[in-house]
C-alpha cells in the first residue's frame, strides 16, 4: 500500500512540475491581412483569456485578448514590462496573475499604459472597426524585445 501510495505522489509531483511556468498555447489563430493589421472578430472573443502568437523571424511575439465585464476588448502582450516575456500571464476568474512574480491584475484594469506601478501587462495599441478588434503588425512587433 505504501508503495502505491509513493507511486502517485511521484506522478503527481512529475504531473504539477511539469505544467509549472508553461506558457499557453495560442488559441487564436489569425492570419496578418495585406493591409499591416492582424484582424480578430470580436465575437471570437469572451471573458476568457485568448492568447496569440507572431513569428517575427523566429521570435515568437505574443500576446492576448480577453472582454472586459462592460463587454470592450482588453489587449495587451503576454509580457510584463518589468518581468519580460519568458512566463507571460494567465487567468485566474476574473483577474489575470503574472507568472513570473504573481502580482494579479484585474482584467478591467488592463490595456492601458503602465502608470508606474512595476508590473504590468505590456500596453499593446489596438483599434475597433466595425465587429473587429485590429492591431498593427508594427505594433506587435515593436513588442519583440521582450520575447527576444
């Protein structure tokens, strides 16, 4: 019995160490239009966090969008300004938590400017046309240096 018992510790612990400080897959997949801006469909979104990637020549530069409760889009990179781009974010109900220091924002609060608080989801400029959330392709990668 002790043996079993040692046995599903030890997958347990592989199981939780392994999941540790993984970044999220992207969810979303959406393709750079001809016209500089990747463009997402606002119903694609929900007050789950989605998560997003580009290549920028073997950089992966990524980011994500999530609703707020007033129904707007919050974008922002899955990069602390002070933390970097190495672990990113994810959702905790209704915030989100740094997963390198795990200081936690709520989702309401994000996709603005840092103001100086330290750690912050890095402010990615963003614009609604239409049924559309539409961001530069400049504007993803001018966030390159925190994946590089």
């Amino acid at each position: 019995m002790k043996k079993i018992i040692l046995i599903g510790i030890l997958i347990l612990t592989a199981i939780v160490i392994s999941g540790c400080g993984n970044k999220a897959m992207p969810t979303g997949n959406v393709v750079a239009g001809s016209e500089g801006y990747v463009t997402i469909p606002l119903s694609d979104l929900s007050n789950t966090v989605k998560f997003y990637s580009l290549d920028d020549n073997g950089v992966n530069i990524n980011y994500f969008l999530v609703l707020g409760s007033d129904g707007k889009p919050r974008v922002a990179f899955d990069a602390c300004d002070i933390c970097g781009g190495y672990k990113g974010y994810q959702q905790s109900g209704n915030d989100i938590t740094c997963r390198n220091c795990g200081k936690v924002f709520s989702i309401d609060g994000l996709g603005t400017k840092n103001k100086g608080y330290g750690c912050w989801p890095s402010y990615l400029y963003h614009k609604i046309e239409g049924d559309n959330v539409l961001i530069g392709i400049s504007d993803i990668k001018a966030g390159r240096h925190r994946f590089a």
